[in-house]
C-alpha cells in the first residue's frame, strides 16, 4: 500500500549518529524526473553504497539459518492446504452457472463508489508487482537464493513467501476482470509500468535494513487489505470482502515471520539492530510501488494515496501505529547495553511516533481548511475523483 508521506519529512533533518559502518550504508537517490516512469531505465541514482556490510554481520545470519528453519519457516502454509484464487470466483467449469455467478457478481459491484475501485485497484497493482520485491529480497546479502533454487532456510523463505503472495494479486485482478467497473487496459498498463521501474527502497541491501522494510510493509498491507475487506462489507459485497480479508490474514501470518526476524536481531545484535531501526526512520519507510504511472499521469501514486487517506484505508495515524505498534513488539524502549550511538538511535526512534501523530493532525487540520480538488483516474474511465 502507498501513502503520502511529505507532511512528516521535518522530523528527517534531524541529526542521529552512526556508526561507521552505517553511515557508509546511507543512501543518497536523486529523483527521476517523470519521463524515467516510462523507461526501462528506472530511477536514477547518485552515491549508491551497496554490500558494505561486515563479513562477521553475513556470518550471522548464516548462523541462524537452524533457527529459521524452525522458527520463521513454519508461518508458511502448504500448497494443498493453501487457498487459491478460483476458491473465491466463479466457477468457470460450469458454463450457466458461471454467467449467473459473474451477474450477481456484477450487481455487488455496482454498488461499490468509483473511489473504492481507486484503492482496490492500486492495491492489485502494489501486489502484481511481486517480481520487483523477490527481486529485492535477493539482494540481501546473507540472506539471498544464491542458486534460483538453493535449499537454504532463507532462500526457501523468499521463494515460498512469493509463491503465497502472487495469489493476490491473481485474485483481486480476476475479480477486477469481472466486475466491469474498472478499465483493465489502463490497469494492465499500469502494472506493466510498475514493474518495469522497480522500487527505490532507499536503503542499502543488508538485511538488518531489508526485515525491518518487510516487517513494516506486511504490518500495512494487513492494516489496508482489512480496510478494503471492511468498506466492501459496508457496501454489501460481502464476497469482496471476504477475499480482502483473506489476503490481510496472508499478510498478518507474514507480519509474524518478519517481526521475529527482526526481534532475534535484537537480541544477539541489539546496537546495529537499534541503529538500522533508527535509520530507516530517519529517511521514512518508502512505499513499494511509488514509481507507479499509468502512462498519463505521474502523480498517480500520490494522488492515490490521497484517495486511500480519505477513505480511511492506509493513513498518517496508521504509520504511526505500525511503527509503535513495532516498538513494542521488539521492546525497543526496555534495550539495554547499548552504545552510546545506540542509546540515542533508540531514544530517537522511541519519540517518534507522537511526533509523527502530531504533525499528521496538523496536516490534517491544514487540509480541512482547502477547497476540495478531484482527479481523473484513468483506470475507472477518467472519472473524476476527489482527493
């Protein structure tokens, strides 16, 4: 899920140490300008440090793979215990009862808000973006299927987790498809696009950085998906709903794994755990399909956002509750030991949150006093949506 995040940057200029090792790991990206949407270039970049990580950091997490085996890869589901798209469809092997299933499930759909299908749609599109994220996860070092198909605990995590994930995406297109409310040309483009410009996470590929992003990320994705799931109910498509809420429950069991990656680095490395937690704050956690475009407008993933904020599916307030909601789960406020860089990395990222709620009340307020402005969305037939 994405959201607008420029109201909460004052609190990035704040100065936080580092130690050496992380402050080489910093990244300093240089936007692209809106026509690199379309290449297959990307985004451009400028001073991009990357595998500086400590051969004795890499050595760790070879050491747990054990404890991954036993401890992160049972939240993953079999195959044959999995649901699958077509659980949630209609049945397409049974031609009359299938046309009468997609009616009726064209009749919920028209009860659903052009603004609704905005957020499912940008959600689908978050999702069918998968091979960028895979992507991403082999490239931290330590961690990576070195192979394609290595046998290791974290390689076979990564595949796994994948392999759950594409599901849905897979569903919610389908499901799109169906309902005829939408422009799937327009969508398809647009995941085309997405793809193609991959994701600037802005961190270097370590996985000290890369699990507190994931643990982040499913804690949002579960958050929208149960808002998705929750409006659909509201609009009486109890069908979608149950399929938004299938999706959140993946991403939950996801959120469990991650977190506990995470929370084990606390525990055997608590200062550069501490110091990654605080950088990756300190520049915000950058959403994973922001180079989103539909091949018309290049604003299109903040005005999404913008969608999303108003109808109440990922907001400032839950950005701040994931990462409190985090801080309490790794019991970052009770870390001890620490250096003196730690102490302050972790005082930093424990005042955060109020300061987050804080300026997102005032962004919040300032927005109530602005006359409303719509746009057209091009992936329901240009109509026009208030933002």
């Amino acid at each position: 899920m994405a959201l607008k995040l420029n109201t909460l940057s004052s609190f990035a200029s704040k100065k936080l140490p580092y130690s050496q090792s992380y402050r080489r790991s910093i990244i300093r990206i240089r936007s692209s300008p809106p026509v690199m949407m379309c290449s297959t270039l990307g985004a451009k970049t400028k001073d991009v440090v990357t595998h500086s990580m400590a051969p004795e950091k890499v050595e760790i997490f070879k050491s747990l793979e054990t404890w991954a085996e036993h401890n992160i890869l049972i939240h993953l589901k079999p195959v044959d215990k999995s649901w699958q798209p077509t659980d949630f469809l209609p049945e397409s092997e049974s031609s009359e009862g299938f046309y009468e299933q997609v009616k009726g499930l064209r009749e919920r759909c028209k009860q659903l808000p052009a603004e609704y299908f905005v957020v499912l749609v940008g959600d689908m599109i978050t999702e069918e973006a998968l091979p960028t994220y895979q992507t991403m996860l082999n490239t931290l070092d330590g961690v990576r299927d070195e192979t394609g198909a290595s046998l290791t605990s974290w390689a076979t995590w990564i595949r796994a987790w994948t392999a759950e994930e594409n599901r849905h995406g897979d569903l919610l297109n389908k499901y799109l498809y169906l309902s005829g409310c939408v422009d799937m040309k327009q969508i398809e483009r647009s995941i085309q696009y997405l793809i193609r410009s991959g994701m600037d996470p802005k961190f270097e590929n370590n996985p000290y950085n890369g699990f507190i992003y994931t643990s982040f990320q499913e804690r949002a994705t579960f958050i929208s998906h149960g808002n998705t799931a929750r409006l659909a109910k509201e609009h009486g498509d109890m069908k979608l709903a149950q399929i938004c809420g299938a999706i959140a429950s993946d991403e939950k069991r996801h959120e469990l794994a991650y977190t506990k990656i995470v929370e084990k680095l606390f525990e055997i490395d608590p200062d550069d755990a501490i110091l990654a937690l605080a950088g990756m704050m300190k520049k915000t956690i950058k959403m994973p399909a922001h180079l989103m475009y539909d091949g018309q407008n290049d604003k299109i993933f903040y005005h999404f956002s913008a969608v999303a904020q108003r109808l109440g599916v990922y907001t400032a307030k839950d950005y701040a509750d994931i990462l409190a909601f985090l801080i309490e789960r790794w019991e970052v406020e009770k870390l001890m030991g620490l250096t003196s860089e730690g102490r302050k990395a972790r005082d930093f990222v424990c005042g955060l949150p109020s300061r987050i709620r804080r300026l997102a009340d005032k962004a919040q307020a300032n927005m109530a006093k602005k006359a409303c402005s719509t746009v057209p969305f091009s992936w329901v037939f240009g109509k026009d949506i208030r933002v």
